[in-house]
C-alpha cells in the first residue's frame, strides 16, 4: 500500500499516503512506510487526521502531534505541515527533534503522495505554530485551572507590566524585562499544556470553509474548530502570544500599539483562566544581550501579525455578539460594559496589523508579497478570505440593526449607550483608516493581488471608508451635510 523515495541520504523524499491497516476506532494504524508517521481513524470517538482528508491538490498537508509511548508519531491534527520526529521521545511523550514540509498531491490513479523537504515555502514557517480558532464565542464554563492557570495569571501580570512601561514612555528597559518574563512564563504554559493544545488540534474542522479560505488560513498557520472551551483555546493561543511577546522586543511599534497588544494578551489569558491566588510576579532585571531573543522575519512577522489579528477580532466579534444579547435583554448597563471591551479589542486588532506590517515597503514586496499568489500558492489570497475580520463585521452590523437609534435620540435616554457605540465605530473607522494608510505604504496604488491590472487597493479601500463614514452617521456627533 506504500511506496517511497529515498535521497542520498537515505531520507525519504517522498511518500505515497496509502492504508497499511484497517483501522480501528481510537486506534492508531500506520499509513505509510515511514516509520515515524502514524495517522489515527479520523471517524473514531476521538477524530483524528487521516491522509484520505488530504484538501485539495497542490495544497500543503500536515500533522500536528506527539510521539506515542512506543516511538510512533501520533496525528493530532491535520493541519498544514508533516512533522517528523529526529530524536527520541521525551518522558511526556511530546515529540523532540526537527520539523519537514509536505506538499501534497494526486497522481493520475487518484493515490496521495507528499514530498517531504520540499523548499516551495519558508523554512522558518515549519516551526511556527498553529493556531486553532474558536468560530463560536470560546466556551468559559471549562477555564484553565491548577499551576497552569498560575502561569496563565503571571503571564498576564507581565504583560500589563508591560504595558503600563510602555504607556509610561520613559521605562523602556522595564517594558523590556516584561516582556522576557512573559516570554519565559509562556514557555512554561506551553509545555505544560501540550496535551490540551493537542485537543484543541483534535478539534480542528475545515469541513464547512470555501477551498480559498482553507488555503487562506494554511498560509497564516491557522485551523479552526466550532468550538473551543476556554483551557483548549488558551493552550492553544499560548505559543501565538509567546511569539508577540518575543516580536514586541524588536517590532518599531509606537508605544500606544504596543500596549495596546500586550493589554489584549494578558486580557485573554485571565478570561481563560480559573480565580487562583494571585503569585507573586518575579521580573528580572539582569536580562542581557546574550539572552536577547532573535527578531522575526518579515514574512515570520507578517503571519504573527495575522494571527495575533485572528484573535482580536473573535474576541472583538464576542464583546459584540454579548451586547446584542444584553441590548435585547434591555440590560443597559451590561450592554455598555460590553461595548466598551469591544472597544479594546478593535483597538488590539488595529494594532496587531501594525505589527504584521513593522517591515519596509522593499522588504514588503520582495518577502512577504509573492508568497501570497502564484506560482507561490494556487490562489491569491485576499481579505475576504478573513472569516475572522467577518465574524467582528457580522456582530457590528447585528448590533446597529437592533440598536437602530440615531446619536441625538440615544443620548436622551441612555447617553453611555450612545456614546460607547460612537466609541466602537471610532474605533473601526480608525481601524480601515490604518489599512488605508499601511497599503499605500506597502503597495502604493498597484493593484490587489486579485485586480485587474487598473485596480488600485488604496482605492478600493477609501471607497469603503466613505461608505463607511456614511453608514455610521446617524450614530456620530459629525455632520456629514457641512
């Protein structure tokens, strides 16, 4: 059932992905003659990958997962990326040893093969992590508890460190040493929770999302589940932030950007984490060069940023979709507590585009830009492959058709209402305008990837904003007429 190819050095090179055994529900089974790929019954009581998912030709497959008790790599997800064990497996399990990319693909009799060390994308993207998304509001009735959620809670104690040095705007060497202990807290919350990162993996379900959104989400390291508890979201989250917080060291940010995201970081770990004794937080100060943490690429940076962006706008998506609940429960102040986080959150997702967009226009359009279109990928990626951003513009244009009440009238009878909408849609029109303004830093006025060639993306976006402008008035202190 398996064939394979085998370079000088004896690695395999390419591996046809056929069934060695049926399988058995819950049961691993070997899928091909490499001997440390072990693919598990995706139709068991516990869904895992199998190669028969394989997306789409020409699309990149992967595993996420660990190594068994008995030296197997055990799938856990199938995401964008084989991952291959070089080493031995450590007294928990979890795989060590490097990382390999497959393409996959169908041959003429319908078989899957995938070549492994193909050099089509950037290496430094095999190491980064998935991220998977809960498409519904994250379910906080499973929070993370015990040490893990101590870490989870110190981790964010730092992260406000940080931001509050960052705000402060003379403590840069403070917001620095925040930072590292954020970084290594993190560490230890990512080894500590794999198990539940590799449920959350489990999870993962591409079957509903369009072909282009499937291949949207590959490029950035994204997956998705319908929906995550709180301790499954935030494991798997926490190699996302540790990444921002290792960014934030070398990112040019403006101080107000970067608080803005380290506020959002230690805002998602405590809603994710049980009440535990707050510990004492330990920052230290003797971090030297030495121990400084290498900045990321351009393109490592841009899908970061992307990520980080992911997570605003579902959490921006769910302060909303809770206001539209309260606002029909006619619970006023509720509704404005609510509008006022998702003011924080849109301001996070503003700053999270910043952050992917911290390189030059040159190293922009040499680095970043031709991986998203052919012949890099079959497809040019675009926004409205972002179901993220969608589900935040679902749950404000919810939220103003059923609030459907004009400044002037609002503010009669409960102005805080009033006034935290207008500071929401502020926030959004602040948002489009920084789009405007970093895609004409990067791009100028060429086309989209997907315009034709008199396109202009600058263009297209200040359209929407005027569209924009025009939809929000009735709820803004502007006029629109003078």
């Amino acid at each position: 059932m398996t064939d394979t190819t085998s370079d000088s050095a004896g690695r395999s090179k390419k591996v046809r992905l056929g069934y060695a055994a049926q399988p058995q529900a819950g049961r691993p089974f070997t899928a091909t003659e490499h001997p440390d790929i072990v693919l598990v019954d995706a139709d068991s009581s516990h869904p895992r990958a199998m190669a028969r998912q394989c997306p789409h030709r020409g699309h990149d497959l992967a595993v996420h997962g660990k190594i068994s008790p008995d030296g197997h790599f055990e799938c856990l997800h199938k995401g964008y990326r084989w991952r291959r064990s070089t080493g031995e497996p450590t007294p928990d399990g979890r795989a060590v040893g490097g990382l390999v990319f497959a393409r996959a693909y169908r041959d003429e009799s319908g078989a899957w093969w995938a070549d492994f060390g193909s050099e089509d994308r950037p290496e430094a993207q095999a190491d980064e992590p998935i991220l998977v998304i809960s498409s519904a509001p994250i379910d906080q009735s499973s929070l993370l508890d015990g040490h893990l959620a101590e870490l989870a809670d110190c981790a964010a104690s730092a992260f406000r460190e940080a931001a509050a040095a960052l705000r402060g705007g003379t403590v840069r060497d403070d917001a620095r040493a925040a930072l590292r202990a954020a970084y290594d807290l993190l560490g230890q919350l990512v080894d500590g929770s794999s198990e539940l990162a590799g449920q959350a993996a489990a999870a993962a379900d591409s079957s509903g999302l369009s072909d282009d959104v499937q291949i949207y989400d590959a490029y950035f390291g994204v997956a998705r589940a319908p929906q995550l508890s709180a301790k499954l979201a935030v494991a798997s989250a926490a190699p996302t932030l540790r990444a921002l917080a290792a960014d934030l060291l070398h990112a040019p940010l403006t101080p107000d950007d970067a608080a803005w995201l380290t506020e959002f970081a230690a805002r998602f770990l405590t809603t994710c984490r049980a009440e535990v004794p707050h510990a004492p937080l330990v920052i230290r100060e003797d971090v030297g060069e030495d121990q400084a943490l290498p900045a990321h690429t351009p393109q490592a940076r841009w899908r970061l940023g992307h990520r980080v962006y992911a997570l605003a706008n579902r959490s921006a998506a769910a302060a909303l979709a809770a206001a539209d609940t309260l606002l029909n429960r006619q619970n006023r102040s509720g509704t404005v507590a609510q509008l006022r986080q998702a003011v924080e959150h849109v301001r996070a997702l503003t700053a999270a585009m910043h952050l992917a967009a911290a390189m030059s226009a040159d190293a922009y359009q040499a680095s970043v830009r031709p991986t998203m279109a052919p012949p890099a990928l079959s497809i040019e990626l675009t926004g409205a492959m972002n179901v993220d951003h969608g589900s935040y513009r679902n749950a404000l244009s919810t939220f103003l058709a059923n609030y459907d009440t004009p400044y002037a009238e609002g503010k009669s009878h409960s102005p805080d209402l009033a006034l935290a909408l207008e500071q929401v849609l502020h926030a959004d029109l602040n948002d489009l305008e920084a789009h405007i303004g970093l895609t004409y830093r990067l791009v100028g006025e060429v086309p989209a990837l997907d315009e034709h060639a008199d396109g202009s993306a600058v263009q297209a976006l200040r359209g929407l904003y005027l569209r924009r402008v025009v939809g929000y008035g009735p709820y803004l202190r502007i006029n629109l007429a003078a």
